[in-house]
C-alpha cells in the first residue's frame, strides 16, 4: 500500500519480474486491486497492489470501497494476510497534508493488532544525499509513524534491487496470519463500511471539506452582491464551481453510506461457484468480476476525483496452498 508513484508496482516486478496479473485484461496496473502470483523461497505467494488514496482518478470513498470489498470477500473465504508493506517516497521534502491523511487511513485500515505484521518502508534512496534521506527517515518516525512503530511496526528501506525487496518479504513470510481491523469490523463485528474506522475517517474529511466549500460559497455570494458588473462573472463562474466541488462531495458521502449488501453477495456466490477450481483459479476469478459489479463506484469515484484536484503478502489459512 502507499500513495501514487511510491513503487509499489516496481516493488512487486522486482520479487516476480514477469508474473501474471490476476484480472490483467480488466484492471488497470495503477487503478485497482492487482493481485499477482509469485513463488518466494519456494512458497507461493500472491501479492496484492492496491490503488493510493491520493489517485486523481478515483475518490478516496470509491478507493475504501474497492480495498473494503477485496478484504472482505478474502477473509470470509478465510484467505488471511501474513503482511502489509506501506510504501513512502523518501524524496518527499516535507510531509503535506495528504500523506499525513494516508498515514491515518492506512493506520486506521490496519488497526494497532495488526501493527508486528506492518511494515514501513521507505523507497527511492538512490535519488537523495543519504544525510538527507536519514534527515527524513527520522521525520517520518518521531511524527508520524511513532504510534505505529510502537505498536510494532518494522521501518525498512527499499534501494530498489530484488535482494532489497525480498528482504523486506523474509521479514514478513513466516509470521502467523492476521485479520486487519478493517476486515474484524466488517466481517466479524459487521459493522457498515461508513462506520468503520477508515470509514469514519473518510466521512470525516468528507465532511470538513463540505464545510469550505460552503464557507467559499458564502463569501463569493457576498461580494458577488456589492460586485461591479465587471467582476460579477468571475465570480459567479467561481461559485458555480464551488457548487459543484460540493455536490461531488456530497456524492462521495452518499457512496460511503451505501450498503454493500449486494456487492460483497454477489461476489461471494461467485466464489463458491468457482471453489473447486483451486487457490489461483480463485483469485483470477475474482477481482474481475469484482470490477464488474462496481461500474457506479468506479464512475462516481473518477467523477468526483476529477473534481477535486499502497505490495502486501498474505498466506492462505486453510489447506497450506500459499501465502498472501
């Protein structure tokens, strides 16, 4: 997991150059959940990419949707993670307020439990001083990721070489499996996605940035009213821009609050349709028919995105037939 142009595909082409994307003719290799076969010291593996919630492309509702529904459906067909990997440019100067909300939603979908199975990892070494890069490093510790640390996440750095990567892999193969906080919400305590923690966090952020823009609005009505004649174009194209920036808004919230009842049920039966074709069959299956069911998300999530402007291995439980 990690923003947009941290690595995460390379990471993942480094530890199975050549692998078969599962869902490769329906899924874009940055825009969705990717699931890739590998086989690490002898163990198969499927690696899962998974779209950033800063992508322009995509809402942060509609990128919460996606992952919820993929977590979901694997921990009801008891296909448990071993690890997740968070991916942090290290060339970053500062840490802005988007990262700073991807840390929290990453922290929030994860959940302190999960934390001995988290790893944090830096990347893109080779294009800093390495004073600079260490300067950084310490930032991202003392600031943002300390409650993380502390609950027993691993910092690690990625150099970009296959020996890097599968390092940072070994550290994660051979602990016990884990359920992310995300997944005991929704499968276990059957919460709605907008109750969740991750869920709060992006009604939250939702609605902050309704307020503004309904702040904005406010104040262009105002001059608008004492503007001249000249002016009072410009600012009413700024207002009906700040209209509609609140109505995408507002349809972010809506898709939040929607049941998921439908979508993770039709997946389901289509899993169990598809049981006895084996673990990889599985998976091919899946994501595909995953994007099929959820054209509304994917449309309302481009839509509103447009408006505005993370590699995990994991091991199956049962059976001993890989890991993910």
């Amino acid at each position: 997991m990690g923003p947009t142009g941290t690595g995460k595909s390379s990471f993942i082409s480094e530890l199975a150059p050549g692998a078969t994307k599962v869902g490769h003719s329906l899924f874009s290799c940055t825009g969705d959940v990717i699931l890739i076969e590998a086989v690490i010291d002898g163990i198969p593996c499927t690696l899962i990419d998974t779209p950033g919630f800063d992508d322009t492309e995509k809402s942060d509702t509609a990128t919460l949707r996606l992952i919820s529904n993929y977590l979901e459906v694997a921990l009801r067909e008891d296909h448990l993670l071993t690890g997740v990997i968070y991916l942090q440019r290290i060339t970053d100067n500062r840490v802005g307020n988007v990262a700073a909300k991807n840390f929290r939603m990453f922290s929030k979908l994860c959940g302190t439990a999960a934390m001995r199975n988290v790893v944090l990892c830096t990347t893109m070494w080779d294009d800093v001083e390495e004073a600079v890069g260490e300067a950084r490093e310490k930032e991202l510790c003392d600031q943002f990721w300390r409650p993380m640390i502390d609950a027993g996440a691993t910092v690690m750095r990625h150099n970009g070489t296959e020996e890097s990567a599968l390092a940072i892999l070994r550290h994660l193969l051979n602990k016990p499996t884990i359920v992310l906080q995300l997944q005991d919400e929704l499968v276990n305590r059957k919460m709605k996605l907008s109750e969740t923690a991750a869920g709060r966090e992006v009604g939250e952020d939702l609605a902050r940035m309704m307020d503004a823009h309904r702040e904005e609005m406010e104040t262009l009505r105002r001059e608008l009213s004492t503007a001249q004649e000249t002016d009072a174009q410009a600012i009413r194209e700024e207002l009906a821009k700040e209209e509609e920036a609140l109505r995408a808004r507002d349809e972010e919230l809506q898709l939040l609050m929607r049941g998921r009842e439908v979508e993770i049920r039709e997946l389901s039966r289509r899993v169990e349709e598809r049981r006895s074709s084996g673990f990889w069959d599985f998976f091919k299956t899946l994501l595909p028919h995953a994007l099929q069911i959820l054209p509304d998300i994917l449309a309302a999530g481009r839509s509103s995105g447009r408006s505005s402007r993370n590699g995990t291995p994991g091991r199956r439980r049962r059976r001993g037939q890989g890991n993910q």
